[in-house]
C-alpha cells in the first residue's frame, strides 16, 4: 500500500523555525448525525456488544451444588474459567493462549481484506466513543449546537447545565462500565450488594475506579487521540494491507475538480464532488477522507453514508466515496468497472489467515473434546531417593497429584505397572483407592515397594508407569516415572 506524504512548500527545513510551536491543543471533534447502512450497522454492532458486555455476568448457568452458577466467570481464587459448559482450569492454558492467537490472526484477516473494519466498527474505544457521542447529541443538540456551545466563551446557567448533565450521564455510563467488569470475577449478585453496603473487598472499588476514570475521559474527553496517539494498531495495519484491500477511499478521477457553484460559468468542467464538506463534518476523527489514505481513519464508512445522501439529493450517481481497492483505480478511470469484491476478498493473504485461523481453531475444539476429566501429575520424592525397609525391599515415594473434573466425589483406583513386579500403597488408605472431592485436586502420597531380593531392588533405575482409573466413568490416566534401586 503506497504512503502518501504531504509537505509544506513554505518549511524547507525539517527544524524547527523560530517562534514556530511544536504541539498544539486538541480541537474536539463534533461529528455530524448521519443516517446510513453503515450507520445502521454501527448501531446494531453497538447495541449487540454493549448487551453483551453489561449482560453477560447475570446468566445463570447450572454446573451441580459444588460449582458457581455463573455463565461467565474468572474465578481467581480457585484459578479457574467458566464459560457456560466449559471450564478451564491452570494447566490448560493453552486454551486461553489459542484463543489469543484466534484474535490476533482474526484481526489480521479482516484488515487484509476489509481495511480496519475491527477500529471501525468493534473496538472498545469506538462502542464507548460512539455511545459517549449519542449522549452528547441527546443533550447538547446535533453538530452546530454543540460547536456554538464550545465557541462561547462565557459560562451562563443554560452552558454550566448542559455539561453538568452531560458529564453526569457520561460517569454514570463509565461507573456501570467498570463494575460490569469486575462482575466477571465473582458472583455478580452477591458483589452487587456487597458494593452497594460497601462490604466488598478495597481491590473492586479500586478496580471500578480506575475503569471508570479511563472511561470517562477516553470516551468523553479523548476520543480520536486515543487512535492516533495511544494505539498502536494504525502504525502496523499497513503490513496487513496491500493493493487489493477493500477500505474507504474517495473517487478523485470522478469528484475533482470540486466546486459549489454548478449553474455558473464552466460548471461542466467541475466534478461531482460540490465541496460541501459533509464527509468531513460526520467523521469522528475530523479528517477530510479526500486528502487520502490517513492514519487517522477508522474506516467506519459514515463518510460513504454522508456522500451518498448527498449524491442522491443533487441527482448524482453515488459511491463517490466508497469501499474500493487500489486495484481497481486504474481501471475506473479508464471507465471500465473494477474487478468483483469476491476476487479481492479471496485472495492468497486472505486465503493463508483464514487457513491458519481454522487450524487453530478446529486444534482448540479437538482438545476441548478429547481431555478427560480426570488428570495426574507425578513427582518423585527425592530425599531420600530410596529406602530399604526391614525386611530388604526397596521403596520409593511419590506426590501424585489427582485433578477430579467431575461434578461429584470419586474414588479414584491408583496402581502401578508392571504390577506383578511392584507393589503400591497409599498413604492414609488401605488399599489402592483414595477419595477426591468434587471438582477439585489432592495431593496423595503414593509408596511403590520392590520386593528383597528382586530385580527391581537391585537395579540402579527401572521405567514405571503410574495409573490412575475412575471406575464410574471408565476414564484412566498414566504419568511415566523412575523407580531408584540399591544398584548392588
């Protein structure tokens, strides 16, 4: 994707000239209401993630008497994730990381083929933007109203209202941002009253503290900085871009040369684009899509909903400004029509994320099918690595460590092969069954004696296998170990 530069012919140095500043204050952004599909789209993609985020945390989901009922949940004290069915528990993060790597290669695919539709249309800071924006418009009025407001200097009663009530609605939105999040990480109705009597633990409060200040000033004060400056997203989307990415871009060939005046003099030499600066007053970054491709763009598209509005009204064709391909600009100026948008979409990048996406994918859901709910860990006790009992047997120790998934108390058997060589013990027990509560672990100690006299005794090392079986579910497990002999 080609880089566009514009340079200042009256600065032919690259240092600064006397007087001149090196920053300047933020303008605040007041984007124009615009009704659109893409627009459409926004507000459902707003409304659907909003749901979720604030929802989420007061499903219920049945898991037995031994578990939380919560749908979603990151229970820290217990180190474990639930997801409705699914629980994860410590060792298998690889789920977690998997998906990781499902939404880096997620992002990669989408912006390779659509531009950044993920700053356009999910990223947090745009929801909450776009959310932060209607409650500004609801309360101040649409783009002028809110730009005559800025520019008046005095602060009568009617301006100290209306922000009061809009910094009020915006808190409140950020105040049920942050404790929506920490709702994720507990029972979410029992920490409700918790935090309304105050009895919840400093480390919530905290939490919605810090979520509720960022939000508030990121949505309400921020905005666009954090894309630009904050972000670093817009500085490495070009290596996921090239010629055939479908993003925003402006007909130059047909617009220019722009002009308002098309009754007067020569008005048949200008181009469609009137020069009425709607696709810049709807922009939430305040940049004017007709300069190029920006760093700044978001892709959001609602300068396509604004241009096409006003195509319509003067009889124009729209798509003056649309989704388009590098590609395809040298055949729309020569008037022939650009390739099909399922040519650009499918093409090898695209083809080789979504390829490497599935694998992942499809290797997350073969492991979340075949792991067994029962697992064990082996660790042999070093010290002492062996010890010769009365009677001239060897006997070595081991913490094994059983994981019961179950919902319910299992007796879980543990014996050892070869077992006609060996023979095991359980600390506390009198045979080869120990007991393991519901969905949780236990730490058995485990004694495996080589008789006197044998060979087993008096090797130096012999390979083990240690099993563990669950007779209700027919489920067994085996860890490999060493047991250490006298060595005679």
């Amino acid at each position: 994707m080609p880089l566009f530069f514009i340079w200042s012919d009256s600065v032919s140095s690259t240092e600064p000239q006397q007087g001149e500043q090196l920053y300047a204050a933020r303008e605040p952004v007041f984007p124009r209401r615009v009704n659109g599909k893409f627009r459409n789209l926004k507000w459902i993609i707003m409304i659907v993630t909003l749901g979720i985020y604030y929802l989420t945390p007061w499903i219920r989901w049945d898991r037995g008497p031994n578990l939380p009922d919560q749908a979603v949940l990151v229970d820290l004290a217990n180190r474990r994730f639930f997801f409705f069915f699914i629980e994860i528990w410590p060792h298998e993060f690889y789920f977690i990381a998997g998906l990781l790597i499902m939404a880096g290669l997620g992002l990669f695919l989408f912006t390779s083929a659509l531009g950044r539709v993920w700053c356009g249309y999910t990223c947090p800071q745009t929801v909450w933007t776009d959310l932060f924006i209607l409650v500004e418009r609801w309360i101040e009025g649409d783009r002028n109203a809110r730009l005559r407001l800025h520019r008046q200097k005095k602060m009568d009663l009617r301006k100290a209202r209306l922000r009061l009530t809009k910094w009020l609605a915006w808190l409140l939105i950020a105040v049920a941002t942050g404790g929506a999040w920490v709702f994720y990480f507990t029972d979410a109705p029992t920490l409700m009253v918790d935090l309304f009597f105050f009895r919840a633990h400093p480390v919530a409060y905290t939490t919605i503290g810090v979520l509720t200040a960022t939000t508030f000033v990121f949505g309400g004060f921020m905005r666009e900085q954090i894309c630009i400056y904050a972000c670093p997203w817009p500085r490495i989307q070009a290596a996921m871009m090239d010629e055939d990415t479908l993003t925003v871009a402006y007909r130059d060939w047909r617009g220019e040369p722009r002009g308002k005046h098309r009754k007067a003099e020569g008005a048949e030499q200008l181009g469609d684009c009137i020069d009425c600066m709607a696709c810049v007053n709807v922009c939430p970054q305040g940049i004017d899509i007709r300069n190029g491709q920006q760093m700044e763009c978001i892709t959001c598209a609602l300068c396509i909903d604004a241009c096409d509005d006003m195509m319509a009204k003067i009889g124009k064709p729209r798509g003056l400004i649309d989704y388009l391909a590098l590609s395809d600009e040298p055949n729309e100026r020569a008037g022939q029509p650009p390739k099909a948008i399922w040519k650009h979409v499918f093409r090898p990048r695209v083809i080789l994320y979504t390829t490497l996406w599935s694998l992942v994918g499809f290797g997350l859901l073969f492991a979340l099918f075949i792991r067994q709910d029962i697992d064990m860990t082996v660790a042999p006790v070093r010290n002492p690595t062996f010890v010769v009992l009365s009677d001239g047997a060897v006997r070595n120790t081991y913490d094994v460590r059983l994981r019961n998934k179950h919902g319910e108390d299992r007796g879980f058997v543990v014996h050892v092969s070869p077992e006609d060589k060996f023979e095991l013990k359980l600390e506390g027990y009198d045979g080869n069954i120990t007991d393991v509560p519901a969905d949780a672990t236990k730490l058995q100690r485990v004694y495996v004696i080589a008789p006197a006299g044998s060979e087993e005794a008096k090797a130096e090392r012999v390979d083990i296998d240690i099993w563990v079986e669950d007779p209700v579910a027919t489920e067994r497990v085996s860890k490999s170990s060493i047991f250490n002999g006298k060595a005679n």
